[in-house]
C-alpha cells in the first residue's frame, strides 16, 4: 500500500529527524512511503516554485493509496494536501505528537487520528492502519 506522507517542511530541515522517525515507523509497518521533501526535494537541497511543488504532490497524492499526515505544527500546505486526498476518496490519517490541538476542520475529514510520544507509538498506529484497509 502506497502512503504519501505530509507534514510542514522546513528549508532548513530541522524536522528531519521527526519526518524519518515517522517514514522509518510506516516502512516498518509495510508501507511504501513518498515524501516530497525526502524524495524530491532531496532534503531542501532543490527547490521547486510553488506551482510546480504543489503540481508535484498533487501528482503524488492521486498515485497513494492513503494519505498520511503530521499535524504537530500547523502548515498551510498539509492542509491543502489532506483536502485534496480528501476530495479524490483517499482516506486520510492525521497524527500529532500528544498535546496537540487539531484543527476541526482537519479532524471532520480524517479518517482516524492518532496522537504519539515516540516510534513505539507511531508502530502501533500504523499497525491499526494497516489491519483497517
């Protein structure tokens, strides 16, 4: 099963290790991932102009199976991403670490959400993902 992987991108990558800890958790669990930052933007060492970026995910998205998103620390961009999964029938699953205020509008599309303190969490979920579809 094919998973697109969302969640707010830094150009310094200082979310690097939260976005592997999370694709590491979904391989493990048996999901191919794409993630845009890790897999075309090679880490934000290329960048792509806005139009082309989104036409990118948009592309991506349309080819998963499931859209995965962290919605940890808000993005303009997640958002329009899991609308997208969203409005084409891809279920959406949002996670966040343990303490987060989801947006409602996020949770009225989800098909589930999680929330998680560490990898160990991240398994579990994803476990139950897996056994859903």
């Amino acid at each position: 099963m094919k998973v697109y992987f969302a969640i707010k991108f830094h150009a310094d990558a200082k979310n690097k290790a939260l976005i592997t800890m999370v694709l590491n958790a979904l391989e493990k669990t048996g999901f191919k991932t794409t993630c845009l930052f890790r897999d075309l933007e090679d880490w934000g060492r290329i960048s792509f102009d806005a139009k082309t970026l989104m036409e990118k995910a948009f592309a991506a998205i349309k080819e998963s199976d499931l859209f995965v998103c962290d919605a940890t620390e808000k993005g303009v961009g997640t958002g329009i991403e899991a609308s997208y999964a969203h409005s084409n029938k891809i279920p959406v699953i949002v996670i966040a670490q343990k303490g987060t205020v989801l947006p409602e509008t996020l949770k009225g599309i989800a098909t589930k959400f999680y929330y998680y303190e560490n990898e160990k969490d991240l398994l579990k979920s994803f476990d139950e993902v897996k056994k859903l579809f």
